[in-house]
C-alpha cells in the first residue's frame, strides 16, 4: 500500500518479458483505464532495448492488440476491471491489481475483483499475485484490506544520531515526526526521532540526511504471522524527489489542513493512508437555523449551475450560485409535479434552465451549466439533454468509492456499422461519495459569530449559504445519507433529493473547468457585475479555454422572487 506501484508494475512486467517468459494479467479500474495504460505505461515499455526485440514487430495482428500483447513463451493482457466477462475464461501466471481502490464495488454480480483476479492463477506452477494503490477511504478501501491480511511490512531507517531504527512518520506535532517553522508559513523543516534527536533531510557535515537513513534502512513486518501473504507501507516521507521534501510536505499540509476536502487527498496521496470519515452527517436543524436572509443573489455569487434530480413523480431543480472561495449559496429550488416519462415535464423543465436570477448588484444571471440525473427515466433524460447542447449534462453516479468528483464517460452511442459516433452522448460520471465527504466537510465550517462580522470576519471559503426560506426537509435532504464504517458504504437515511442536487451542480462547475481559472478570469466574471472577487481564490492556477461566462442581460425592475412559487413536497489531526 503507498505510491508509484504503476511504476513497479511497469518494471515487473518487463522483467517478466525478458528474464521469467510468463503470462501476466494486469487489471485497470475500467476499461478505458486499460486502454489508457497500454497506450502510456505500456507503449513506453516496448520501447526498452531489453524487451523491444521480444514483441512483435506488426503494430496489429491476433497477438498484438492494443490491450494484448505476445512474447516468446507468454503473454500481457490488460483488463477493466469494472466488467464481469473480464475476468471470465483466461488463465494467467503473473495477476497484478493496478489502484483496486478505483475500482467498482463489484464486477456486476459476480463479486469482489480481487477475489475474481486472483482466481485466474489458480493453476500455474509459478503464481504470483499483486496489488498496488494509493488508499481512499477506511472501511471501503480495497487495498487497505489486502495489506491488513499480510505481512504489514515498513520502513525501518536509523537515527543519523543515535542509530535507532525506526518508521519515518508525519507526526503530530508533540511527538516524533516533521517540524517545521514558521508555523503558518514554512521555510525550514527537519525530522525529530524517537529520542528527540533532529535530523537535517540533506544531513550535516559528516552526519547522513535523509539519503543515508534510507540506504541503511530495512523491511520489518509487523504481522510476520501472515506470511506468505507479503504487504508493503510506502509513504512520500522517504521519497528523495525534491516535490516530496520534508519542506514541502509541510507548506502542502498548512495549505490544505483546514479544508477537509483538501486535508482527505493529502492523506490519501501524500500519507498513503485512508482516510477516516466522521461516521455522522452534520446535524440538519443546524443548518436550518444558521439561514440568511437573502432573496438575490448576494455579492459573492458569480457564476449559476443547477443540479437536476428526477423521481417518479416530479423533478427538481435546485439552482446554485458559486464564488471565486467556493463558497456557494442556494438560489432557487423548483418542484415540478408530474410523471417524467411525460413531455410535458420536460417542456417545463426546459422553461425552468432558460431562466434568470437576479443578482444583487441588479444584474440577471442565467444557468452556465445544468446536470441532470440519469438514473431514473434514463431514455427520457438523455433526449432532453440533447436538446439543450452545450447546456445540459446528463449524469450518472460512478460505482466506484474512489471516483473522482467529475469525468466524462466514453461515447454512449453507435452508428449502424457498430462504430462509435464522433459526436455522440457522453454522459457526466460523478463520483457521490468524493461529493459527498466535500459537502458534509463544508457543511461543518462555522459562519463568523456577530462580534467577529462585526470586527471584519466573513464566511470561510467553500461555505455553503441556505436562503431563509429554505425548508427543514431541505435540510434534512442535503444531509440524508450516513456513512457505515461497518459495511464501508452510505446507508441512505432520509430522502437525498437536496444533496444530489447539490452534488450535480457541484460536478458540472468542475466540467466547466472552473477549479482551473485564474483569479484573473474570477475578477473578470466580478468585474462584468460591479463587484470584487476575493483575492485568494484561484492563486495557483492558470487559465482554460472554457469561456468566462457572462451576466444574461441588465435586470428589469426587481421583480416577485421566485422563492415564493417554490413548491416543497415535504414540510486529522492534532495539528
């Protein structure tokens, strides 16, 4: 369990290749991931001089596919592991699990991969079975449960001082772990041991630095009982690449530390840990008394996306504007009543996007960007999207737990020859769970209390703003589901029509590219409505291509607000 194992099973299979002739089978999360490596990992291997003359020299015949490779006396096959007949009728030597923490809960019906996987080398006489990850989430986590049935070996290096041995730890701030100064603003940072002795990561004088604590270092495991099942910890504490400096894993954790969003990636990708999630939702009469009272768009609201939810019975849409912090507020909620296998509905639904909201500096904003629920009506939804191109994104929940927040699924539809059309429906595929933590994470950041607004304070980025008329079961909604560490997944526990709202409109900003603008391109969308962005936002990033969208047109008179024709269904660390 750690970092860079594609690294590791790049090398293993060339060593396969050229010194132990075997069959290796390697599964991908899905099978655009496969294609994915066999076109960047693999294509690169075939190029070593140790293994070039071993393959095939026809770019495509039987034996040499994009996903399948033929050397003499074996075989590489790459799988996705999101499909059942993957893993049906072959037979393999070597089955290396690449990031099974991205995988799908299960393959269809048929169960766990790793179980599936490691069944395919059942009969070789020389077995070998392998996993690699970066962790996600505790109780979830794919890799985390293989490493916990092995061995649960780590890094053992010496005191430069004392020579103790010992595992390199992130710490806590009291104990042993990285230190740095200043506090907030980092410019040095070294190691203390276990005994309290500091170590320079470049070392001092004739004193070894990190390098030479790693070179003297050894495996040790912590569960030996468990052998043969061999499991490794790895963490970027060792790494000697300077983006992995004891320094810069500091500046990284003061940057991300108050945002548990940020905080749970740096765990995960930097730790190699999973990460624990608070088990319960924030509490929803919380919510419902810290509303404000606004009836336009407030000031900080610069861009709007909607999120489309759809029932048996009715569909709603729930507008959200977003700032240049990612703070967001909740701007309009629309029931429409109806079976959405009617037309009719979806007329409504499409007079409902091609609104305006008025903003508070008396400019109208429309929606930028609308992501529909395809899960229920599917056939319905996915026709309506089309006819709102360049607006309307249909959507779809990924399966797996580790899903990014956002990615586009390959093209859905086909031409009569069997083809895939070059302009055909993709569909969004939103990762709920990510989406989930995000919003209960920011759901728990407190406003400023009155003394402190009264002092200058303002609300701390990613806070989520509810409008006073906002229900108790909206409320209830946006925090309807439970995370189970027991079973590792969600336990629904009241209707979640509010928080998927939330999340869809959440994943087609990230579609529009918004998480990669500039403060610039934020100041601009300020700018067109006469009112200023914060500064911090967008510091790091650089600009897209995706058009900076634009108010809709000057406001008329205020008119009646549309809250008022809303119909509701129902009323880590220490340091």
């Amino acid at each position: 369990m750690g970092l860079r194992q594609t690294r590791g099973g790049s090398n293993y299979i060339g060593y396969c290749a050229d010194q132990n002739p075997s069959r290796v089978l390697v599964y991908q999360p899905t099978i655009d991931d496969a294609e994915d490596f066999a076109k960047d990992d693999v294509a690169k291997l075939l190029l070593w001089p140790a293994v070039r003359r071993l393959f095939s020299g026809k770019k495509r015949d039987a034996s040499n596919t994009i996903r399948s490779k033929r050397f003499p006396g074996g075989w590489i096959k790459i799988k996705g592991a999101n499909s059942p007949k993957e893993f049906r009728r072959i037979t393999a030597d070597k089955v290396l699990l690449e990031e099974p923490d991205g995988y799908p809960a299960t393959a269809g019906m048929e169960g766990d991969q790793a179980e599936l996987a490691f069944k395919r080398c059942l009969t070789s006489d020389e077995p070998l079975k392998a996993a690699g990850s970066t962790p996600t989430v505790k109780g979830a986590s794919k890799i985390d449960a293989l490493f916990e049935q092995g061995t649960q070996e780590h890094r053992y290096v010496p005191c430069p001082h004392c020579g103790e041995m010992q595992i390199i730890q992130f710490g806590n701030g009291t104990g042993p772990g990285i230190r740095w100064e200043p506090k907030e603003a980092p410019t040095h940072a070294w190691y203390v041991c276990v005994n309290g002795c500091p170590i320079e990561e470049e070392g001092e004088g004739e004193v070894g630095g990190k390098a030479w604590m790693d070179e003297h270092g050894a495996w040790r495991a912590h569960a030996p009982e468990n052998w043969p099942h061999r499991s490794f910890h790895i963490w970027s504490g060792y790494s000697q690449f300077a983006q992995a400096s004891w320094l810069e894993l500091a500046k990284e954790f003061v940057r991300v530390r108050k945002d548990p969003n940020k905080l749970r990636v740096f765990v995960n990708q930097v730790l190699a840990e999973t990460y624990v999630v608070r088990g319960e939702a924030p509490e929803w009469r919380r919510l419902y008394e810290r509303r404000e009272d606004y009836r336009r768009i407030p000031a900080g609201g610069l861009i709007l996306t909607a999120g489309i939810d759809v029932q048996k019975n009715r569909v709603e849409v729930f507008v959200w504007a977003w700032g240049a912090d990612w703070q967001s507020w909740l701007v309009d909620h629309i029931v429409i009543p109806g079976n959405p296998y009617e037309a009719e509905v979806w007329t409504k639904a499409s007079e409902a996007i091609q609104g305006h909201w008025t903003h508070e500096s008396g400019v109208e904003l429309s929606l930028t960007k609308v992501g529909a629920d395809t899960g229920y009506a599917t056939k319905q939804v996915e026709a309506w999207s089309r006819k709102h191109p360049g607006l309307v994104i249909p959507i779809k929940g990924a399966n797996s737990l580790g899903a990014p927040a956002f990615a586009w699924s390959s093209v859905r539809e086909s031409t009569t020859d069997g083809k895939r059309r070059k302009r055909g429906l993709r569909l969004g595929m939103v990762g709920g769970h990510t989406l989930t933590l995000e919003l209960y994470g920011l759901l728990g950041l407190d406003p400023p209390t009155e003394d402190e607004a009264a002092e200058g304070a303002v609300h701390p980025a990613g806070y989520v703003h509810l409008n006073k008329q906002a229900s108790e079961e909206l409320c209830k909604q946006l925090v309807g589901d439970q995370w189970m560490e027991e079973s590792g997944n969600w336990k629904q526990v009241h209707a979640t029509e509010a928080l998927d709202g939330w999340k869809y409109a959440r994943a087609v900003l990230i579609a529009l590219g918004a998480e990669r603008w500039s403060a610039n391109r934020w100041a601009q969308l300020a700018e067109a409505l006469a009112v200023v962005a914060p500064s911090t936002a967008g510091e790091d990033a650089g600009d897209t291509d995706t058009p900076v969208p634009v108010p809709a047109k000057p406001a008329p008179p205020a008119k009646k607000s549309r809250w008022e024709t809303v119909v509701h269904h129902n009323d880590y660390t220490a340091r």
